[in-house]
C-alpha cells in the first residue's frame, strides 16, 4: 500500500543560494516548507581553499540575509569587501570608476564564494522546526491534486504541497513540467572562472576590463587572491582551457593589461556558457518562478543571484501577507503579485545588462571612440553615476521590506 504524500503549505524545489534564502523566510514565518534539494552542498572544506564559484552581493542582498540572521555565518566563514569599481575599455580609453562613499556607503558589496552562502543557509535550515530539508531528492514529477500538487521524488516518495516553487535554476526542469516557457538567446560567449594569486595586491577593489571579445574581470577575495571572470567567444574560451597553465596565464597577464602584476593560476579552470533566458510567465496554476529558473542574465555586472534572492524575498512577502489575510497562499492574486513585482525589475536588468553586452561586445562600426566618450562623461558627472551604482548595489525603491532590514513575518 502506498504511504500517504507528507503535507507542506510550499515545497521549494532546489536549495542553492536562491532557493535556500526562501525557504529560510517562510521558515522564519511558520510557514510549513519542505525543501527538496538533488545535491548535498559541501558543509565543510579544507582551510585556505577557494570555491572557484564566487558572487558579488549587493548591499540588498547583504540586508536579506542579514535580517534572517545568515550573514554571521557567512562572514564566519569568510567573505571580502569590494569598496572601489574600476571598469575602463582599453581601445579607446574610456573609464568609470565606482567607490562606496561617493553614495554614502564604506563598501560596494562583497565577494562571497557560492559555497558560503549556501553553507551558512542550510546550517540555519536544519535546525529550524517549520522547514524540512530533504536531499538528495530530485524532484521527478509533479501532477495536481484538490488543494495542491504531490511532487514525485527520485526514490518514490511523494509530498503534498499547496504551493511549489522551482528554484532549480536555469534548466530548471519544474518549469518545464509546468509547460512555462522561456524566451533567450544564447551569446555564443562562455565565462572562464579561476582563481588566481597576483603579484600587486587588490585593494579591496573589483576590475573589469572590456577586450574585443567580451570584460575580464577580477575580483577580490578576502584572502588576498583574485577571482576572475573571463568572457570570450565560446571557441576562444575553449583554447585557453586547453592550453597548458603557463600559456594560459602569460595570455591572461596580457589581458589584463598588467593592472595587478604577474598571475599565479591557483584553481582549475571552469566553463559557463552565457545565455540571456527568461520565463514569459513567473507562475501557472500553482507553480512559481525564482532565480536562475525565471531568469538567467549576462554575468557581466553580478548580478544574477542578487535579483534571485530580491525574488525570494518578494514572493515570501506576497505568501506571508495572503496567509495572514486568510488568503490561499497558491492564490492567483498572490502570485500575480510577487510576478507584478518582480517581473519588471528582472527584465529592466536582463536588457541593461544584454545593451551593455551589446556596446562592448557587438558595437556598430566606429561606436568605440563615442562609447568611451560616454563612459567619460559619465564618470565625471556624480548624479548619473551614483544613479548606476545604487542602482547596480541594490538602492532602489520598492524593494521587499526584508531588504530594508524590516522583517515581513
Ligand atoms: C560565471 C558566472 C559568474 C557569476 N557571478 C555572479 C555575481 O558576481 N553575482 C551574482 O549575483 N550572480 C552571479 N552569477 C549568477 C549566479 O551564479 C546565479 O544567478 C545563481 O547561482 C542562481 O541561483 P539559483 O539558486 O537560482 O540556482 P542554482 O544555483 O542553479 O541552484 C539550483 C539548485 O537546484 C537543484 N536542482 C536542480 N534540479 C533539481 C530537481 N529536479 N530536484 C531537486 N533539486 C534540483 C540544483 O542541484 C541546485 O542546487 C554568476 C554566474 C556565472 C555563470
């Protein structure tokens, strides 16, 4: 006889850092969330390594995690601040130059590896009374039932939940079996990370150097190293995954101009293929869009899990203001809402991002001279460029409550 399917108000289908922070909202809320994740995230790891998967978080991101009580642990584990930008296009000698203080902030963000987060979430999740985190378990079906859906796992259980929330990223196969589609296109680049020691010290600042094919950009660990995010055509990033170490580092010395001295690889070398996706529709019946698995943006600003984790905050809003309404939670009403909120901001930041992707990378004939005119101008002018930097940190009206560090439970 079959075991009946274990009841939560919301299942969250995958727990990376996105997935992971929305679970530990409705936690916070007495919302009863199961969290069901494919891949055991590391706890632990030996002293002085690096996670070769790094993220800039903003100021926004900081506060949400923060306010739920994640960022000590994130910080016990260690993460460094940015508090200058430097991002300057070596043809035609355009330059910006970003600091903290011009917006009344010490720092820009921080560089935190993807395993801190991740780590620091979960150890809060396991042992909190309203979540349930089930891993491994990979999702493998969802079908409707009265009130809900049952999600089908890998080994043959099932559970119930009201509300289902794919937060599996960008292939995300929840939104699939929702049959919600996604639009995109792929930019034929791939992103190069490492991890990389230099011989001048970073200075707490984050470089990003625009080449013909696409930025180099070097971001500061807080144990001194630098990690890097190299864009090239996906041919060209392919050859200098197959060149041996010191040819490697002698072209990535050339490409970064010689801004932090001489390079030590101290990594591998991994590979991402950059794709502008969307979901035409956040939600359908009782299926909703977070993250990556709503939308997958051009890494070339960071800010992909930063808008994940404004997602998570909002929807968590919208669910915790219905159940306290004596709302249905999986309502059309409520999820419009967190869509409605949330869909326009992602967009605006998915075509900013794909407009500068397409100034640097694809300019029409002669653009360079009067592109870096304009970076010039802006940089000289404090309220354009203080609009793009609390803009890019996070600073803009109509953010969720958690990330004015007011809790929305
Ligand atoms: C090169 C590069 C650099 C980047 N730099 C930055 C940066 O500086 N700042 C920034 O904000 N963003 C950055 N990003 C983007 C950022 O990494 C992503 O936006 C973010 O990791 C997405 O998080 P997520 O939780 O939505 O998805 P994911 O991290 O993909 O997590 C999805 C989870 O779901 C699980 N899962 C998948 N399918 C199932 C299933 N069927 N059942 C159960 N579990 C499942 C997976 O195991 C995974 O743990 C960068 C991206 C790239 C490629």
């Amino acid at each position: 006889m079959n075991r009946p399917a274990e009841r939560f108000e919301v299942a969250v289908v995958g727990g990376g850092m996105v997935g992971a922070t929305l679970a530990l909202i409705l936690a916070r809320a007495g919302i009863r969330t199961v969290l069901l994740e494919e891949r055991p995230p590391l706890r632990e790891w030996p002293e002085n390594t690096v996670d070769i998967r790094v993220s800039a978080l903003t100021r926004a991101s900081r506060i949400i995690l923060d306010t739920l009580g994640a960022w000590a642990g994130i910080m016990e584990r260690g993460a460094g601040p940015y508090r200058y930008m430097r991002v300057w296009d070596p043809a035609c000698g355009g330059e910006l130059y970003f600091d903290g203080a011009d917006v009344g902030q010490d720092i820009l963000g921080f560089i935190v590896e993807n395993r801190v987060s991740v780590a620091a979430l979960w150890s809060i999740l396991e042992g909190l009374r309203d979540v349930s985190v089930v891993c491994p378990a990979r999702v493998a079906g969802i079908h409707p039932v009265a009130g809900g859906s049952e999600l089908l796992l890998d080994k043959g259980q099932t559970i119930f939940a009201e509300l289902v929330v794919a937060a599996d990223g960008a292939h995300s196969a929840l939104r699939s079996m929702a049959a919600i589609e996604v639009k995109g296109w792929s930019y034929a680049q791939t992103a190069l990370v490492a991890t990389v020691e230099t011989q001048t010290a970073h200075h707490e600042t984050a470089y990003q150097r625009f080449l013909a094919e696409g930025p180099l950009a070097f971001l500061p660990l807080r144990n001194g190293m630098s990690s890097i995010v190299w864009t090239s055509s996906s041919q060209t990033t392919q050859r200098y995954l197959e060149l041996p170490e010191r040819t490697f580092v002698n072209e990535l010395e050339v490409a970064s101009g010689g801004i932090l001295g001489s390079l030590a690889l101290v990594s591998k070398r991994a590979s991402f293929p950059l794709r502008l996706q969307y979901a035409r529709s956040y939600f359908r019946g009782n299926v909703v869009l977070v993250g990556d698995a709503a939308h997958s943006v051009h890494p070339l600003a960071g800010q992909g899990a930063n808008m994940g984790i404004l997602d998570a905050a909002a929807l968590a809003e919208s669910v915790i203001a219905a159940r306290d309404l004596s709302r249905p939670i999986a309502g059309f009403h409520t999820l419009r809402r967190y869509e409605r909120w949330r869909k326009g901001d992602n967009l605006a930041m998915l075509m900013g991002m794909d407009g500068l992707h397409r100034l640097f990378v694809r300019p029409p004939p002669g653009f360079g001279f009067l592109r870096s005119l304009g970076m010039n101008l802006i940089n000289r002018s404090d309220p354009i460029k203080n609009f793009f930097n609390r803009y890019a940190m996070g600073l803009r009206a109509d953010l969720p409550r958690l990330a004015y560090g007011q809790k929305c439970w």
